[in-house]
C-alpha cells in the first residue's frame, strides 16, 4: 500500500498509480498507472504510523480480486472484529480451540474489570506491543481507568 498513489480509482477498470524504483535505483522513483487483476496485500492496512483504509476501498470499490478478500483485510482493521470472530470459532469447536479469557468495553464509562489479577489491558488496535499495559491490582486499574478517561 506504501508504493500505491492516492490518485483517482474508477471501477471499470480499475486503475491504479504505483511508484516504482528507476532501474533499479532505490532512491529514484517514477509512476506507472496499472491495471490489476489481482492482489496480494502482505501488511497491516492500520498502524499508529499510517492508515490506508483509503486505497483499500478503492481496490474493493474497483472489485479487485485478492489471496484473502479485501473485506476481510479490512475487518482485521478493528481488533474487536477479529476477536469476535475467534469467539464464534471458539464456541463451535469447544476445547479443541481454547482462547485467553477476553473483555470488550465500547468506552472509559463502561469499563468494569471484574476478573483476577494482574490483568493486561489492551487500548486501541495498534499492534507490536503499543497500546498495552500489565496491571497489578484494583488501585493501578482505578488509576488507568482515571488516564483512560482523559486520554
């Protein structure tokens, strides 16, 4: 997604703007407009250093075919998404797919933690250990709670 233009999408055909090294030369980079027929995303299309739901809808508005489908690529952008999902798997297949014990809260003002501790509280959808935090007791969780709401 890195290399893709932010230049205009149109669904028939789809038409994208790629930037490519000249010979060779990393440092020199010229555009090519293609027309794909197909795609392979390898990265995250969501992370705290970019966002690029934006070229993904244009491949899913040009109805681009890809190794796992654009709609699911996209679902993997919000965490709670996937996680329901597991659960759905988790409840058909019993003991023969077991999953750490998880909580969803929509907000700071719905948040009650009622489980054991330490607990490991996970804010956002940011991966690579960003957005986590190992919490001791009650008192540290009132305490993340408190920064949770300013935040």
């Amino acid at each position: 997604f890195h290399v893709m233009s932010d230049g205009p999408f149109s669904s028939s055909p789809c038409i994208v703007n790629v930037r490519v090294s000249v010979e060779g030369d990393v440092e020199r980079k010229r555009v090519v407009t293609i027309k794909p027929a197909f795609v392979l995303v390898r990265n995250e299309v969501c992370a705290l250093s970019h966002d690029r739901r934006a070229k993904l809808f244009g491949l899913m508005y040009g109805n681009i075919p890809s190794v796992n489908t654009l709609k699911s690529i996209y679902m993997f952008c919000e965490r709670p998404i996937v996680q329901a999902e597991l659960n759905r798997i988790s409840r058909c297949h019993g003991d023969k797919f077991l999953l750490v014990p998880q909580s969803y809260f929509a907000s700071y003002q719905e948040f009650f933690y009622g489980n054991t501790f330490p607990a490991v509280i996970k804010v956002g959808s940011a991966h690579a250990g960003f957005g986590k935090m190992k919490i001791a007791n009650h008192k540290d969780m009132e305490d993340f709670k408190s920064v949770l709401a300013v935040a």
